[in-house]
C-alpha cells in the first residue's frame, strides 16, 4: 500500500477501518473528534455498512461497542478524556466481562487543556481496570497498534485502551497501510453468562482477570512496541512514553548517549525496566500527562535510586510535554530560535458574529442585572460557554457535561432565587435530561435555557441526537407545556424574549426556554454547498 498523510486521528480511523471494524461509536469531543468523521466519509463506510453515527454519549458509545463486541464483531470507541469519565461504569465493567469481538477505545487526552476542563491522564482507567494499554510515539505506531490491535484485544479476551495526546492526533506524518481484512462473522461466547455480572459470577470473571496480569505483562515484555537501547553513558536512564519518545528523539538525531527505555505498551514491562535500573545511577522518565509510570516506577523501587520527572519538578507537573522541556531535562540547550514580541497578546476564543448564544445573553443578562440584584447562572459546555467573557460575563460556573440545571438545581434547594441553568441542545441530550428529570420529580424552583442551534457546534458542527425532538423531551419528561417556550433569539424579538425570561423566572417551579437558532456556521457551510 502506498504511504498517506495523515493526522494521528486520521491514521487511526485509517487502521480500523482496514482491520475489519464493523462500528465505531463515539460523541465530539477534541481532540478525538476526526476519528470518527474520518470514518464516517471513506467511502468503504457506506459500502460495507459500518455503523458511524454519532452517540448520544459517551456512555452510551461504549456501552453500544459492547453489544458489537458481544455479538463477535470488531467495535472502535472513541472520546476525549473527560469522555472517560462518563464512560467509566461500563468502561470497568468491560474488563471483567471480557469481549468476543475485538473491542479498542481511544482516549484522547489534553495536556495543557487547550480545549478541556482538567489535565486527567487515561492511563490511570486503564490500570484500574487491569486490561493492556497502548500508547504511541507517532502516526505509523498508531496505526500499527490500532491494526494489530483488534487481534490483540480478541486473543487477551479483553477491551484495548489506546491513550493518544493533542500533539498526535492533530500532527501530520507519512503513514503505510496494511492490507485490507475483512469484517468478522456474527459470532458468540462460548460462555453463555460472560456478560452477566451478577455478584456470583462477576467475582469469578474478577479472578479470571487477576489471573490474566502476569500474561499481559509477558505480552508487553514482548511487544515491538516496547524497546530497550542501550547507551555509553550509565549516569542517566531514560524512560520515554509515547510522544515523548519521539521529543526525545528530536534531540538525539544521531542516537541517544544514554539508554532509553521506549514504552508504548502497558503494563509496564518489568524486564527491560529493572535492566535499565540496575545499569543507570538515575532514572528520568519522560511522559505527556500525569506521572503515572514514575509514581509506579517508584513503588516498584522503594528507595535507593533517584527518579526525576514531574514530581521531583525536573518537568513541570502541568502543562504538555514539548521538545523544548525534554531538551531541557537531559541537559540540551533549548534550540528555539524565535521568541514570542512581547506585543503579541493571547486572543481569548468569541462567540461568532451573529450567533444566536450572543442574542440569548444579551437579553438574559438584561433582564437579571437590572431586575434581579440576587441571581445566579450555572452553565455548562458548549460555544455558550464563551458567555463567561467580555463582554457577557454572564455565567457563574462551568464544571462537566449536564452539570448546569443540577447545579442550578441544589443552589434553588439551598434558597437561591432566581437558579437560571443555561445548555446547549446536545449537552442536554448527552447528560441534562437526567438532571431535569430530577426537577420536575421535586418541582424544583428553576429556569432553564436550552440554547438550541440545531448542531454539537464546538467541535465543528456534528449532528446533534436532539436535533427537532427537544420539546417531545422536555414534555415527555414531565415538563407543564404552559412553563415550555419556544423564541427564535433575533434583535426583532429581544422585547418578547425579555418577557418571556421575566415571566418564567417569577414562576416558582421547573420552567423551560428553548431559544432556537441554527449555528451560523453550519448555515453558512449549507449555503456554500448548494
């Protein structure tokens, strides 16, 4: 197969797709999203029936791969890494289960949170759950794992958990594909209370796993993925994770004068790392994310030995992992030649010009600045969220995905008059509809604005599973149909929507607004193309 270009993403939809996959399953969420819009243009996608819809969630994303794995098929889950949060009940599950067909999800983790509300590292859901981990160093290893992967995950009976990083999902490199397999035949456990977790039975898949370690640990002792090169100088040994080997690599394009210990595959593969440790006088260990391999490395050692990585501050604990900061660590001059003018100002991201969000702030912060001098609005994410700057400086909080009307809701619990809960449409489908029906069961004292623009418009505009169906929700819900409005947020109609606000606010119960507006830039695509 000739090489392609492609981002690290790209490559991995690229690998599924070739290995036979029959689903992959996932809801937006930088940086993952590409994976599955990849996917879903290929034109082997539509060919060959692989499912590429969006999800709803995440949970629900993982808990569908499931059902394809059950039924001996090949499934690919992806999301970021909050996404794992929400993934995590079956996610863990899974592992005692087990699979029939090859089932791999990718976390896309965020060092830095260029788009995100925490730094979290998916390594750590892979070690709790006790299933095999890969994490690649660039593009072609991405692929490769996610190729071989499939098999790996069907031979080990076990989920695959793949922990990509910004850096590599969003870069681009030459990739070389492999042949094309077929998708897998309907096939099923031999097993038929595999997937029943009642207590008698889950403990018993419980031990099969415990029983599974030492085997997961041979593989990765084994695995191409995971190399020892030796180095003259023992003064120093260097374990590099991922991407961090290749910023290692950057520095020592000639080879390195220490050893390394690559590792791409876990658990950690104890061999080569207690050879390295008993040939080094110290250890560093280089990695995008948390210090999940120097907190084990140093469990492992006790004392003795020094270890330098983000604990011991030889590399920030925040922030990603860059060339600069490993040039930085091994004693390398920082080869950048540019600096940043100081008269270079960091440009904060805008709602966009005529974006229907922008017209529903306006009119709701007038309404509770001037009307009400106790008000709080808990808001969630979303493009809406940008309601937080200048010049809205409208929402009080921000915490996860759904959390504005159950935040809103317990602030009204604790007497806050008026709780205003701001959402967009496929926030609210994702994990609102749990929190309002909690509302309505306790007629909480609440206003909430389902700011609908048709559209998951913060990652680019996916379709978004509420699309035309929010009132049916709400209503089905329990919401009362005289305390669900419906406005299309315009200049025209600020006077309307002002009173619409006033009056649902003076309500003392669960009301809902529903401003709709299609995202101005889905409109504006929809315009081109025809």
């Amino acid at each position: 197969m000739s090489k392609q270009l492609l981002l690290g993403d790209e490559a991995i939809a690229q690998a599924a797709l070739d290995a036979g996959i029959s689903g992959v399953y996932a809801y937006p969420g930088t940086p993952s999203t590409e994976i599955t819009e990849y996917i879903q243009m290929a034109p082997i996608t539509s060919e060959k029936n692989i499912h590429s819809r969006w999800s709803a969630n995440e949970k629900t994303a993982m808990e569908t791969a499931l059902g394809m794995s059950f039924a001996g098929k090949r499934a690919l889950v992806c999301m970021k890494h909050v996404g794992m949060n929400v993934a995590a009940d079956c996610f863990i599950n899974a592992a005692i289960t087990g699979v029939k067909g090859g089932l791999i999800v990718i976390a896309a983790d965020d060092p830095s949170m260029h788009s995100s509300q925490n730094e979290q590292d998916s390594r750590f859901y892979g070690d709790f759950s006790l299933i095999p981990m890969y994490e690649p160093s660039n593009q072609q290893e991405a692929y490769d794992m996610i190729y071989n992967g499939f098999e790996f995950s069907e031979q080990t009976g076990e989920p695959l958990l793949v922990r990509i990083v910004t850096r590599l999902a969003h870069s681009r490199s030459g990739v070389e594909r492999s042949p094309q397999k077929p998708q897998n035949e309907m096939a099923f456990s031999e097993d038929p209370r595999q997937f029943i977790l009642l207590p008698g039975n889950a403990r018993k898949r419980y031990k099969a796993l415990l029983a599974k370690q030492e085997e997961f640990i041979k593989a990765s002792e084994n695995s191409p993925y995971n190399s020892y090169t030796d180095g003259p100088n023992k003064k120093l040994g260097i374990i590099a994770c991922g991407i961090g080997y290749n910023y290692l690599m950057e520095s020592y394009p000639e080879g390195c004068e220490y050893p390394v210990l690559k590792i791409g595959q876990y658990p950690l593969p104890k061999k080569q790392m207690m050879k390295l440790v008993e040939a080094c006088d110290e250890i560093l260990i280089l990695e995008d994310g948390q210090p999940f391999v120097e907190k084990q490395l140093k469990g492992y050692l006790g004392l003795g030995i020094k270890v330098k990585g983000r604990l011991d501050g030889t590399l920030s604990q925040d922030g990603e992992l860059t060339p600069d900061t490993v040039a930085r660590a091994v004693g390398k001059e920082n080869q950048s030649t540019f600096s940043i003018p100081a008269i270079v100002e960091m440009r904060p991201p805008a709602l966009c010009d005529g974006c229907g969000h922008r017209d529903m702030y306006v009119t709701l912060s007038e309404v509770l600045r001037n009307e009400y001098p106790v008000h709080k609005v808990f808001s969630d994410i979303g493009c809406y969220t940008l309601g937080s700057n200048a010049p809205f400086n409208a929402i009080n909080s921000c915490v996860d995905m759904g959390a504005s009307i159950t935040m809103a809701k317990g602030a009204a619990d604790a007497g806050l008059h008026p709780a205003v809960a701001v959402i967009g449409d496929s926030t609210f489908t994702h994990s609102g509809m749990t929190g309002l029906l909690d509302c309505i069961n306790e007629n909480a004292n609440v206003t909430i604005i389902i700011s609908d623009n048709e559209t998951t418009a913060m990652t680019g505009g996916q379709e978004s599973a509420g699309t035309g169906r929010i009132e049916a929700i709400c209503l089905g819900l329990g919401v009362d149909p005289a305390h669900l409005r419906v406005v299309t947020p315009l200049k025209k109609n600020y006077e309307e929507m002002k009173q619409m606000i006033r009056e649902e606010l003076d309500y003392r119960g669960v009301s809902v607004i529903i401003p709709r507006r299609e995202c101005i830039q889905t409109l504006s695509r929809k315009k081109r193309s025809k």
